[in-house]
C-alpha cells in the first residue's frame, strides 16, 4: 500500500449566510433521511439537499452551494471516492466527509479518502438500536465534525494567535517522544514519522483518536513509507529506540508502565477521557510519571483540548512540548489549546517539526 498524500489544510471558513450548508450523499434512502433528521436539530447547520450518488450530488453542488459535503464511501454510478476526486479537482475548497463501514474494507477505503484529500470520516450507525438512539448516535459523531471547520458569527472571535518561538533546548535530554493527534492526524503523521530518521535515539508513542481496525491501517501505511518499525501498540511490549507504538483505536488507554529496569506498553480500558479513548492525556500523564522531564510531547492538528491536562503534568515536571501551528493545521483546536495557555516550547509548522524533534533528541 502506498503511502497517503499530504493535503494542505484549508482555512477555517465563516458558514454561508450564518448557517453551514450541508449536501447529505448516500444512496440509501434511509440514511438520507436519518442524517437530515439528526442535523435538522442543529439551528447552526442547513442541510439544503440530499442526493443518492456521486453524479447527482456533483450536478447539484454549483446550484445548491453548500459549505460541506457528506458522503458514503460505497454507491452506485459514481462511489465517494471518485466524487471526491472530482470534488478536489473542481470544488478545492468545500470540505468533505466521509461515511464509512467499522469494517477492514470500510477502514482501507477511508485511508484511501483521506490520502485523497477529505477532511475527516464518520462511522455509520449499526443497524442495532431504537431510531431514537441511532439519531443521538449521529447527532453526537456528526455535529461537531462538520461545526469544527466553520466559524459561526454569533460565536466569533478575534483569534489570539501566540507568535511562533524557539526556546533553549532543555537538559537532561528526552528518553521518549509522546505525539497527540486527531482530525487531520493520518496525513500530518504521513508527513512527520518518515521525515524522522531510522537512527533517531528514543522511541515514539502515538495516540491517534480513531475507531476499533483504522489504527492498523494507519501503522501499516506508516510503516510502508518510514525506516522506523511502525507498529499498533500491544501490552507489555518494551519501549526501546526504534520503535513507534500507536495506540488500538476505539477500545484502549495507550499508557507506560515500570517493568524492572525498562518501561513497556500498557493497554486498559479505563472510563474515556475528554470523551475519546484512547486518550491524549491518558498517555501524556503516564510518560510524565514513568519518564518526568526526560519527556518530550508533540501535539498536532485535532479537534477539541485533549492533551492540555497531560502537557501540563509533562512541563510541571520540565518536559518540552512542541506544537504545530494553526495555518498548517486542519483543526487548531488541540495544538492551539497548548499554545493558548502558554505551555508550547515551539509553535512550528508541520514540515519543521522532525527537524526540531531531531534537534532536541541530538546526542
């Protein structure tokens, strides 16, 4: 499997009129209609059509003008993955969606729409469950992934946006390196982990806000393009240099346990933190335990405050903490939350960042 392409990241945009426009696309009428009920509820979102395939929904973008497009993966006609081609090709700046099965084929094909530029995915709803529970379901999952791309009027403003600094390298040197990621996570991570080299001296462990089967994808299609051995992290593995650990998705706390002399991967299932598991902030805390300021943190484009609570912890005991910048990211919102408080050592653009992770790991 080839490695994904990294997309630039399009700018927050203000939603049309004050309200996002949304094109629902699935070919299931059944789906149309529960995604229309579940954003109906939002006064913030339109859904101004709703269309059963990718040759519909193309014809209907120019005249309907929506700010976001939703769109199942499989269909007749034309499937997503070509209706995004051409979405990218003839619409670059209208953010995409995509409905995915929690199956290996529906995690392969999502991999496959995010190296083609979507924005971000959402799982569909199984077919167990009162219509009650499947549009709650929905509500929770869909909403805040389309409202993370928009500024909204009545809830604007004037961004603080810290100026990007270097700061002295901090001694004693990091023995491990902890990245959080979510929304924008699989190409940012396509980018950094092969820019970092295979002599690099400390291991890397990962926690990227995914469902259950997509983690191993991501490990594979990493490890296809890195000279580092990729893998999705397992109990009781030992953390030595070389290695990158990616914590399972939708199931497990990624933490580092003692075991003797050395540390190891531990996997629980502990309550979710900041609504995900596995959580950012899970694992910074047990890198700040196991390894105190012989840490260093990374965290990247994603949605919402995950890892601000561990990369306090992680500077509380003299770790770094290095942040990509928000023109870079899809979603400022974990990077900037770190940044905003004060806590970043360097506020950096993704394509600078394995190379002041390899600065601050020199010998």
């Amino acid at each position: 499997m080839s490695p994904p392409v990294l997309h630039a990241p399009r700018a927050l945009a203000t939603a049309s009129g004050g309200r996002v426009r949304v094109l629902v696309v699935d070919d299931s009428a059944v789906i149309r209609r529960l995604l229309q009920e579940a954003l109906r509820g939002d006064p913030d979102l339109e859904v101004v059509g709703a269309e059963p395939n990718g040759v519909a929904a193309l014809a209907q973008i120019p005249i309907l003008r929506p700010d976001i497009v939703t769109l199942d993966i499989e269909m007749p006609e034309m499937d997503g993955l070509e209706t995004l081609r051409r979405i990218r090709r003839l619409h670059p700046g209208l953010r995409t969606i995509m409905f995915s099965t929690a199956t290996t084929r529906g995690a392969s094909a999502t991999f496959e729409a995010l190296s083609l530029g979507a924005d971000d995915y959402v799982a569909k709803v199984s077919g167990g469950g009162s219509l009650h529970q499947s549009l709650a379901a929905m509500r929770q999952e869909l909403i805040p992934k389309i409202r993370q791309f928009f500024v909204l009027p009545r809830e604007h403003n004037e961004p603080v946006i810290p100026t990007p600094r270097l700061v002295p390298l901090r001694t004693p040197q990091p023995r491990v390196l902890a990245i959080g990621v979510s929304t924008g996570g699989p190409q940012a991570l396509a980018d950094l982990i092969p820019a970092i080299p295979a002599a690099f001296p400390i291991p890397i462990l990962i926690v990227q806000h995914m469902p259950a089967l997509f983690t191993r994808f991501l490990a594979e299609r990493l490890q296809a393009a890195s000279p580092l051995r990729i893998e999705e992290a397992a109990d009781g593995t030992e953390i030595v240099a070389g290695r990158v650990f990616i914590a399972p998705g939708g199931g497990h706390h990624l933490r580092v346990r003692r075991a003797g002399l050395s540390f190891v991967t531990a996997l629980d299932e502990g309550p979710p933190e900041n609504s995900c598991r596995p959580s950012v902030d899970v694992l910074f805390r047990s890198v700040a335990e196991c390894y105190g300021g012989e840490s260093l943190a990374v965290v990247l484009t994603g949605m919402g405050s995950d890892g601000l609570r561990g990369v306090e912890q992680l500077k509380a005991a003299g770790a770094a903490c290095v942040v990509q910048d928000e023109a870079t990211s899809v979603v400022w919102g974990m990077p900037g939350t770190v940044a905003r408080a004060g806590l970043a050592d360097a506020i950096l653009p993704l394509g600078h960042i394995a190379a002041e992770l390899i600065r601050r790991t020199a010998r």
